[in-house]
C-alpha cells in the first residue's frame, strides 16, 4: 500500500452537502472513503476502456425448460473459455436457474461474452458487472 497523502480541494457548500449525506446513507463513516471509492470507481471504468485484462461477473437468469437454451449458454461459455474463470449455477425453482460467470479477460472478449449470452432468447435477465483485479488500486 503506498504513502497516505492529504490535500484539500475547493468545492460549492451544497454540493459537499449534498455528497456527505449521501456518503452517510451509503454507509461511510468519513468522506475521504467515499471519495477514495469515487476515484477507484473512476479508475476501474478506465481500465475497462484500455486494452488490458479486465475482471467482472456475469449473472444470468433463464428457464431451464427452454429448448436449448442450456447447451447454447454452455456452447458460448466454451467459445470464450480463455475469459471465463469460473460458473456457479444455482437452481433458484423448479423452472429458473441462476447463473454467475466469473471473467478476466480484455474487456472487448468479456463484453462479447455477455453480449451474447444475455442474448440469447429465454435469458430473463443478464447483467455484467465490471471490477477489477485490483494490482493498479492498493
Ligand atoms: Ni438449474
């Protein structure tokens, strides 16, 4: 972990209000943790646009009973094997199965993947959520 630094920066009143009632509602119990997390959020939306390896999940929600659809998200997930870590399939009832894809890969690779796996019909729900390995955040 690098050296802890101060600096201070000038900002509208209501505008520190305002973010400090959020960061509270949020849970933080200071503001330098809410801005250190903005920053980091800042700085993982643009690993995500460069060219280097990205991390993330992908959830999906689908009907097992529908033809094909299980051999299709299978097929997929082994035709961007490189990107995908690993996938925990849950059975949420009788008829839905959820789905959570670990990836690492560039973020171009991942996002096709959930592209198109959220896609394809019969998926009820897809979303990627994009993170980071965190080497460029300590
Ligand atoms: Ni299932």
């Amino acid at each position: 972990m690098s050296q802890l630094v101060r600096f201070s920066i000038s900002i509208e009143s209501d505008l520190l209000d305002r973010f400090s009632d959020t960061a509270r509602k949020h849970g933080y119990v200071n503001r330098s943790e809410a801005i250190r997390d903005l920053i980091r959020e800042s700085l993982v939306r643009e690993e995500w646009e460069g060219t280097e390896d990205v991390v993330g999940t992908i959830t999906i929600v689908y009907d097992h009973h529908k033809r094909e659809l299980s051999d299709r998200l299978t097929t997929i997930q082994h035709t961007y094997h490189d990107s995908v870590l690993s996938t925990t399939h849950i059975h949420l009832d009788h008829d839905t199965c959820l789905e959570m894809i670990a990836v690492r890969g560039t973020a171009s690779d991942v996002q096709k993947l959930a592209d198109a796996l959220i896609a394809i019909r019969g998926v009820i729900h897809g979303k990627l959520s994009a993170t980071t390995s965190g080497k460029k955040l300590k």
